[in-house]
C-alpha cells in the first residue's frame, strides 16, 4: 500500500504539472531495464521466501530466516526493488516526480517498515539473526 500511495503521488504530480527528465534516448530505456530489475530481484525474494518455508506477505509470522537468494545480498530485496521500481517507472513515464519520491519511499519503507520488522526479527529469532544481520547489509 505504502508503494501504491507513492506511485499515485508521482501520477497526480504529473497529472497537475509534468516534471520533464529531457529526451537523452537512453532514458526510457534505462527506466525499462530497472523496472525488470526490480521485478526480477522481487520475484528471486519470493522465491526464496517460498523455498524456505515463510511467509511472503509481512502480515502474517515469519516462519523462517531467509538467507539464500537475494537475501544473501541484502536484507531488504522486497523493499529494494519497490523503491528500483518507482524510479524505472519514472524514467520510462520521463517523469521526474516519481524518480523524486523514491528517496522518501526508502525512508518510509525503512522508518515505517523496516525498522518494526528488525525488532519483531530479533525477539523472536535472537542470536539467529542477529548473526545475519551481521553478515549482511540492510539494503545494498
């Protein structure tokens, strides 16, 4: 939902004044490669999650650590690929609004989000992830 609400944000914004990038050729392109990157990082994530036995979804208990697949990578791939993907979506659409609300995004998927998810993590899995948390980063 918290995407959802930026994404309709970057829309109004450009709805009410569009917020040109310019026409360098390789801008649209480039958004395109990003937002099949995050789509791909965003399905490997989903697919470890399965893999391992938890849930996807944040709502319902985690099950498991994960830490295979992207997630040997960072902590976040979830979270990384959506804020990718607002910034891909902003390069194909050539709207700098969207490419302008990915650094809120992350700091609202982090304030709001990630930071809740670490604590319910490290009460209910201890030292678990606490030695993961060690070997990798929270998002890159």
């Amino acid at each position: 939902m918290i995407f959802l609400g930026f994404g309709a944000l970057g829309t109004a914004a450009h709805v009410i004044r569009p917020l040109r990038l310019g026409d360098s050729g390789i801008i649209r392109p480039t958004g395109a490669l990003l937002a099949a990157l995050a789509l791909g990082l965003a399905s490997w994530a989903r697919a470890s999650m399965h893999a391992a036995g938890t849930n996807v979804r944040p709502s319902p208990p985690s099950l498991a650590i994960v830490a295979e697949g992207p997630y040997k990578l960072t902590r976040n791939p979830m979270y990384l690929s959506l804020c990718i993907l607002l910034l891909g979506i902003g390069l194909m659409a050539d709207e700098a609004a969207f490419v302008l609300l990915a650094p809120p995004l992350a700091a609202t998927l982090h304030f709001g989000v990630i930071l809740r998810e670490e604590r319910y993590l490290t009460r209910k899995f201890g030292g678990t992830y606490l030695q993961y948390k060690l070997r990798v980063r929270r998002w890159i």
